[in-house]
C-alpha cells in the first residue's frame, strides 16, 4: 500500500488523468489531505472513487493512539502507523504560538547518549507523506484548520536525525509550505542536526532557508564524541565552517543547541571554549536542562548552575538563553514515550 499525502499537487494532478477523473480533484485532495482527512472522509470525492484509492492508498497512514498532558499545558502524542510501527511527537504552547516537535525516523542510528531514540537503533525513515500527516492530524486534533492553523510552528526535534533522511525531509518541507496547504512559512520551522556536514552543505542550496539548529553539546572534539558519536567522523571546525555557509547561502543566523550534563559539559573550561568558538560568529546558543533518561545515566545540570552557564557567555557577548522546560513529568526527552509503549503489555 502507498501513501498519498507522499504526492505532490502536480503529482495528484497526474494521479487523476490515469483515473481519468478531472484536475481539479488534486486540488480537493490535497488540501482534504493536509487538513488532517482520511480518505475516507474526502466526501467531494464520490464512494466509487473513494474505494478506488482506498484499493491503493492507506486511508490512514498516521493514528494518533495516545496523548499525555505535562501540568505545564504540554501534550506529548504518539502515532501508530499503518505498518505497526510508533512514532511520537510533541505540542508545545507558548504565548508566541504553537510549536509542534516532530519525529523524521522511527527510532535513530546516531547513538548520542543523552536520546531515548537511539535506544535499539533505527527501524526505518519516515515518508514525507508520514511527517506531513503527523503535523496535519495534531492540527486537526488541537482544533486547527489550514486558514487558522492550531499549529503555527514546526521544529524537526523528535526521534531521528533529519538529514540521514534527507530527500524525504527536503521533499517533507515543500510539501508543508505549500500555499494550497498547510503553507508554512520557513521562518516557522527549525530543523536540528547532530552535525552531518555534507548534508548541512547540500541543504543550504534547497532554497528552504528555515532556521537552522545544529546539535553541539561539547565543545571538544574528543569529549563531544563521548556523548555523541557522530564527531569521529566531522569535527566541529567542519561544522563550524558549514554552518557559516548556511549563513552565507540564506542571510538565516544559526542556533546552536547545548543538553547541560552534570559534570560532563557545564564547566568554566567548557564555557570558555564555547567562546572562542561562537564568537562573532551570527548565531545563538540554546542552553538545555537535560531531561534524564534513566537508561544512560547521565545528570541534569541544576537550574542555578544552568542559568550561571548561560550568563557566562552573555557576559562575553554571545546571544544565549536557557530554554523551558516542556514535558518533563510525561517523559518528554526524544523516543521515551516510543520505549514505554513498546515495552509494556497493557497499551
């Protein structure tokens, strides 16, 4: 079975000659699609029809199975896909909007240390008709429509490392910016990488300049491998130089994101390096309370000596903040809530 919200207006508008129905179907179904409908729901669409795509279409490719609430107002969801496999998300409101954290694989091959979602590998990647109905079905849940969105931005923060599913993702983002869709502008939708550098150079050539998330959390090569085994194969002089290519390719500034683990990271020596490095360079650091995962063992920073971090470098003229904690009391770090479900018997 395959995917239709995979296709693209223009490919629907083919999808319809071989049906030998007329072109403006494509645009009904595309927007039906991207407003979070199954198939089956498409009711401008005669049965005969329906049952027609529903013979080579999943009607439902992303479920929304289960949703946890954080006393702080953040919903966590996890997806059933039409192949049995889960994937999860989170809803994060804010008094600037809605962002909604998306998930780009099942599972991840990255190996970081401090992520729930690299625990059992990768499963496989995600379609971009997969992302899509994700963002579409919270949408629909949360009360949004494609004039009123419910969800108003989009970070690709969730299980998964984006550009090891490169043209699905590229392919993901023109879908979701579409005008005749959910049209999301790319000033909306960051997109976080652990560093694969070739990747980070082919994207700035997209023209999709989104906000551009780059995961660092050591300033040291040889310590950032420890927690992130993606280092011994690009060093963070290679990321550097292809984040201030991003910056020249797009005029977008670049963010960098940095998980404070107790006695690992959150050092002077660490603070001081990370200003050597990030000095007037156009970017800004987010500073992470590291939301423990209790199978690697690592330790969350406490907040005063997060926030003493994150003073050091402002003090030396870095843009840095420490961001909010969202979801920390419904298992809110990458891939958990994915690990509970799998490994219980009553869900």
């Amino acid at each position: 079975m395959k995917i239709l919200q995979d296709l693209s207006l223009e490919n629907l508008k083919e999808l319809m000659t071989s049906y030998n129905e007329k072109s403006f179907r494509a645009g009904q179904i595309f927007r039906a699609l991207q407003s979070g409908r199954k198939i089956s729901e498409i009711t401008e669409l005669s049965a005969n029809f329906r049952e027609k795509l529903m013979s080579e279409y999943v009607d439902e490719p992303v479920r929304i199975i289960k949703k946890l609430v954080s006393k702080d107002g953040t919903e966590k969801y996890l997806f059933a896909l039409y192949d049995g496999n889960v994937i999860e998300g989170v809803f994060m409101k804010n008094n600037y909007g809605n962002t909604q954290c998306l998930s780009t694989q099942v599972g991840c091959r990255m190996g970081c240390k401090f992520c729930a979602s690299g625990i059992g590998g990768l499963v496989r990647n995600l379609t971009a008709g997969e992302m899509l109905a994700t963002v579409a079905a919270v949408n629909r849940y949360t009360g949004g429509t494609l004039d009123k969105r419910s969800v108003t931005n989009i970070v690709l923060m969730g299980s998964g490392e984006p550009f090891d599913n490169y043209d699905n993702v590229v392919e993901f983002l023109r879908l979701l910016s579409h005008k005749d869709g959910l049209n999301f502008s790319m000033r909306n939708i960051s997109l976080s990488t652990c560093g694969l550098v070739p990747e980070m150079i082919k994207f700035a050539t997209e023209g999709l300049p989104l906000n551009l998330t780059v995961s660092l959390h050591n300033p040291f090569d040889d310590k950032r491998a420890e927690l992130m085994p993606i280092s011994k194969a690009y060093k963070i002089s290679e990321i550097l130089s292809a984040c201030d290519n991003y910056f020249e390719k797009t005029g977008r500034r670049f963010i960098f994101e940095y998980s404070l683990v107790k006695g690992v990271n959150d050092t002077d020596e660490c603070a001081e390096e990370l200003i050597k490095l990030l000095k007037h360079r156009p970017c800004h650091i987010n500073i992470i309370r590291l939301n423990e995962v209790k199978e690697n063992g690592l330790k969350a920073t406490d907040d005063k000596s997060a926030y003493r971090f994150a003073g050091k470098l402002e003090k030396a003229g870095l843009s840095a903040t420490v961001r909010r904690l969202f979801g920390a009391d419904i298992e809110g770090a990458c891939g958990q809530l994915r690990r509970t479900y799998l490994g219980s018997n009553d869900l």
